[in-house]
C-alpha cells in the first residue's frame, strides 16, 4: 500500500503553505483574467494611446484652471479682508464723531 500522502491543492485564500517560496501556482485554483491579462485588439491599444495623449496634452490646461481658480479665490480674500480693514476705519471715526457730539452736548449743558 502506498503510504504517499495526497495533498489538495491550496486555494488563493488558504494556500497549501504560507510561505511564499513554496507556492505553487500550478496548484492554485484559477484566478479570473486580469484585464492585463486578456488578449488586447489594436484599436484598444490605440485608443488608450490616443486618451493618454488628449489627457497629457489636456494637462497643461488643467493645472492653469487651477491656479487661475487659486488667483481668484486669493483676490476674493484679499478684498473681503481690504472691506472689514476700511469698515473698522470708519468704525472708529464714527465713534470718535460720537464721543465729540457727547463733549459738545455735555458742554452747551453746563453753560
């Protein structure tokens, strides 16, 4: 009687051994294709090329919008913080106006 022992072979998720030197990958089940894995058609090859290109060539453009968008907001800021600066400048000198008027009224009062 043969005492050899017959293994299954593993599986992806539990493999025979977890030691990766010692997979073997006739033994594995079959994995689903990779999409680098099925055949590739010449017009798939050159219309990835062509996107490629169009999105290398789009790039550029991509990164002005960006900054241009950046500069705007940048100029937004700028002006928003320009207004609250001149609304606390008149602030002041309406509450200087105020405290005037007060001293004057206080003053036509004591006479």
């Amino acid at each position: 009687m043969n005492t050899r022992k017959t293994r299954t072979p593993g599986t992806i998720d539990r493999p025979l051994t977890h030691d990766p030197k010692n997979h073997d990958p006739k033994n594995q089940a079959p994995m689903t294709p990779t999409p680098g894995d099925l055949p590739v058609r010449p017009s798939d090859t050159l219309a990835s090329q062509q996107n490629r290109n169009l999105e290398m060539q789009l790039m550029p453009e991509a990164l002005a919008r960006a900054r241009m968008q950046q500069r705007l907001q940048e100029a937004e800021s700028e002006r928003r913080a320009l207004h609250l600066l001149a609304a606390r400048r008149l602030q002041r000198r309406a509450e200087r106006a105020s405290l005037r008027a007060r001293r004057a009224l206080a003053m036509a009062v004591m006479q």
